[in-house]
C-alpha cells in the first residue's frame, strides 16, 4: 500500500543507473563493489544487481589451443567481440508493485535519492515482493532471510564508482 493511502502519489525517483555494454570489460568489479558495500564482503551472493557475463569472443572453427597443438598448426577463423554483458539494476519505478505487495510496509522511498528501499527492520522475508517485481531485481538474502534490492548506495553507488571502463553511470533524472 501507498504512505498516504492507495491513490497517493509517491515522490519520484531521482536519479538513476545507466549501463553500456560497450564499455563493459567484464571484470565484475560492480558485484564485487556492491557485495562489498552492503555486506562487508566480496561475495557476489550479496550484491542488488544482476550481471550476466556473456563469452569474450565468438568465432567458428579451432580454439586458441587446439590451433597451435604440435603437429598440427592451425589459423583460427576470424574472432569478433560479442555484446560482453549485461547489467540490470532497479528501475526505480514510479509506482513499484514491490511495494504495494509488502504486507509489512517495508519498502519505502528514500527523501535523499527516491530509491524504493528495503528496511531490513520491518522486512519479515515473505517473499512477495519479489514474486511482484515484473523485472527481477528484488530477491530474499540467503543469510538474512529478507528482501534486498538496489538502493544507490544512498546516493554514491558503488557499482558506478567503481566501474573502471565507465559502463555504469550515474544520473540524475
């Protein structure tokens, strides 16, 4: 349900993740930044975005290694980059189902960023947030047993911050 009731307007998102796959090198740096951020550690079990990691190159024929086995040199056929990744982070979204299916009320906005957040606090692991999320980007801590989605570091995210080729940006809307 809505603070403020059901046909009540919720303030709307501030800012914003933004992903290019071009300039992703694919080094996972940003599940690392994130896991690191909100739980204190590497583990990418931890971390609120979903990055898919796609093979570095494509090609038809012999592979590196077996081109050059002894005896039977071999060219390899010609390689091309593939799109490398992708990178899904909260939409943000303007009227989130995740919050309208928490019985606890425990999916809030965040007056400095507009990020829907989670308080960990009020959040009883039921799950229907995330059965709601039509994209995906909430799910339930294996170790807390509670619902964690993006909340932008509020305000400094740690995926864009350290992204070494820029592929994750930060906005303001």
């Amino acid at each position: 349900m809505h603070p403020g009731g059901e046909d009540a307007q919720l303030p709307p998102a501030k800012y914003e993740l933004r992903f290019d796959e071009k300039l992703c090198a694919g080094c996972a740096y940003c599940e690392i930044a994130c896991a690191q951020y909100h739980a204190g550690h590497a583990d990418i079990t931890a971390c609120r975005n979903r990055f898919v990691l796609k093979p570095v190159l494509t090609f038809t024929g012999l592979s590196a290694l077996s081109a050059n086995a002894p005896g039977h040199p071999q060219a390899l056929s010609t390689a091309h980059f593939a799109e490398f990744s992708e990178n899904e982070f909260c939409h943000q979204c303007a009227s989130p189902e995740c919050l309208d299916a928490c019985p606890e009320n425990a999916i809030t906005v965040s007056p400095q960023t507009g990020a829907r957040l989670v308080n960990q606090s009020l959040c009883v692991g039921c799950g229907e947030c995330v059965d709601a999320c039509p994209y995906g980007m909430i799910h339930l801590d294996e170790n807390t047993e509670t619902a964690v989605k993006c909340d932008l570091c509020g305000g400094d995210p740690q995926c864009a911050a350290w992204c070494p080729t820029g592929a994750i940006s930060y906005h303001k809307l």
